[in-house]
C-alpha cells in the first residue's frame, strides 16, 4: 500500500550525516559531551574529543580527513546542499578507525558479563542491542550474537606494521641493554604517558627525525628488525641542534637472534652541530635488530636531537630494499578486539543504526 509514500503516511528512510552518525556513536557508549559553547575542536587529534560534531575544527584550506570522508561540503565554496554519497571509505571508516575502535571498547566494557554463564550473556546482549538499536534482539540475532561472543581471542601474531620500534634501554644496572618499548603513542610521537614530562620517563621520546633521552643512564632506541639475511649499508644525519648542554653521544649497535654478543658498528658525537653517521658495510641475519642508540652527555640537559637514518639491505646481490626511519616512522599496531568489542563494532555497520527509518 503506497510503497512510494506517495501520500506522505511515513517519514520516508533517511541516511544519518556524518555530524549526527558520530555523535551517535558517543551517545550509545555514554560518552558525548552536551556542554554548551567554547572553542572548537580537532575531530582527529588524540586523545579524540567528546563534543558534539558541531563543535569539529574547520580549517579552510586543510580539512579534517575524518569530515572529507564523509561528504562534507567544500568551506571554499557555497554550496546549497550537502552531497550524498555510499563508497566503501564509510563502511571502512567504521571498521577501522581507532576513534570507532574506542567507541566500541567503551560500549563493551558497559555490557560485557562478568561471568560467561548463560544467563549473564543473554543479559549482555540485550543490554547492547538496547543500547545501540534501542530494542531487544531477534531469536535468529540472538543466536548469532551468542555464537559470536563465545569465540576464543585471537591467540595467533600479528605480522609487524613495521620495520621500526621505538624505546628505551638502560646503560647501567641489572637492566642494562634491555629494550624497553615506550608505552604511549600521542598521534605524532612515542612517549613515556599522556603526560610530558613523564614521571618516569622524563622528556624521553622518538619523533620521526629525532627525540630525547630520558636521562644519563637511559638512552633512546629506534630498533629496526631485519626482515632477511644480507649486507646492510647504513647511513644518516645526526644532529644537536642547541649550544646549552654538553650534546649527545650516538651509537650503532648490530645484534643476532641466535648471539648474545652485540656488536657496536658506529659511534658519534653531536654538540651543537650536525655530523654523519655512516656504516659502509655489515652482515645482518633475519631476526636481528639494529638498533639506534642515543645518550645523554655528562649533563644530562639540553638533549633534543635530530637523527635520520637510511638502511640499504643488499639480499645475496641480486636485489636490495631501503628502509628510512621517517618514512617507516608509523603508529603501533591496533590492539586485538575481543568478540564484544567486535559486535559493538558491528552493529554501528548496520543500516539500523546510521539510517532514521
């Protein structure tokens, strides 16, 4: 009967805007910030902010990739209505941003039973789908869900993102020459907590062209694995950039998965001036790590540096890769989602949730 509504009996199905469709999002993990007023906020920057979208920083001429995803109109232009369209970046958006990913973890942990009996799962599931679709589950959802929760974690490894890790190692004490990863990821650099200086780490961090020590007796690392067997050709720009301090003290160190024996390939001092760090040739074995190695001076002030470094890997003369520590310079690898976090997720790529039918 009128399947065109043509005689306007209903609110014809209508797609959410991107505006609407994230501060969905926070509402379901009861998380959205209602507060009135005030400055504008950066959709993207970490830790992501909790205001309503209409708050979201428009920057003329760089748009927040997050608002260009999603059909944002042009600020360079007018424009008397907003594009519609359906490409698989939305779909992807929702399955792999970390800003979703959060969203997902927060509704999670909201419903997720302390126990796995029976019972206690039925009443988690309602809650999530009350929760996020506003009603209770079908039989044949229920049964799914069910199903779905119940798989085991994900015990298998992640193949690396990349190359590169970044940390911290004590050059002194019981520790002495274990690498430590630097917890904190900031959205731009490595770091010790959210806070800086970090109370236990200090200023100590990796930037993609340099960092900070932590203090005399524990130095920055940037590790790279080698990915296969071969000779490597190591060269770069170090660099103290101030005259305050005493400067910093650089060093290469080439180790194998099956020695205990590291092997230090390269060592240089920086003050106040920019040298280069080159290492014409050295055998590196898969599993291996060359590791990047910057120390206080005597001071222990005034460390921020600049260091590049580029590996060429020649793989038995028949080939060669290179590897730069800019370009590999990446956020680290997502956490795995456990199988409530993973049906939060799914329920936000349901047309239910980001269509008002």
């Amino acid at each position: 009967m009128d399947p065109e509504n043509v005689w306007l009996w209903r609110q014809n199905r209508k797609r959410l805007d991107f505006e609407a469709t994230r501060d969905t999002m926070l509402a379901v993990s009861g998380e959205l910030d209602r507060s009135l007023d005030g400055r504008s906020v950066k959709l993207t920057s970490k830790p992501f902010p909790l205001r309503r979208t209409v708050y979201a920083y428009v920057d003329r001429v760089d748009l927040d990739p997050m608002l260009k995803v999603f059909d944002f109109a042009s600020p360079l232009a007018s424009a008397s209505v907003r594009s519609e369209t359906t490409v698989p970046q939305h779909a992807l958006f929702v399955m792999n941003h970390p800003f979703v990913i959060e969203r997902a973890q927060t509704i999670a942990a909201k419903v997720r039973p302390s126990e796995s009996s029976r019972d206690l799962v039925n009443r988690g599931i309602n809650s999530l789908f009350r929760r996020m679709l506003g009603r209770l589950p079908t039989a044949q959802e229920r049964s799914a869900a069910l199903t779905f929760v119940s798989l085991p974690a994900y015990n298998g490894s992640l193949k690396r993102l990349s190359p590169w890790s970044y940390g911290i190692m004590e050059n002194k004490g019981p520790n002495a020459n274990v690498f430590v990863p630097l917890p904190h990821w900031t959205g731009k650099v490595y770091q010790g907590s959210p806070n800086f200086p970090d109370s236990k780490y200090g200023f100590g961090r990796v930037t993609s062209l340099g960092g900070h020590p932590v203090s005399v007796t524990i130095d920055f690392v940037r590790r790279f694995h080698v990915p296969a067997d071969g000779t490597a050709k190591i060269s770069g720009k170090l660099s103290h950039p101030i005259d305050r301090g005493d400067g910093v003290i650089a060093s290469i160190i080439v180790s194998e998965e099956s020695s205990n024996e590291p092997k230090q390939v390269g060592r240089w001092t920086s003050f106040n001036n920019e040298v280069d760090t080159i290492v014409e040739r050295i055998e590196v074995s898969k599993g291996g790590t060359i590791d990047f190695i910057v120390n206080s001076g005597k001071s222990g002030t005034s460390d921020s540096f600049n260091w590049t470094n580029e590996i060429v890997i020649d793989f038995d003369g028949q080939s060669s890769t290179t590897w730069t520590s800019k370009d590999g310079f990446k956020p680290p690898a997502p956490p795995m989602m456990d199988g409530w976090e993973q049906l939060a997720q799914a329920l936000m790529l349901t047309n239910e949730f980001i269509y008002i039918d």
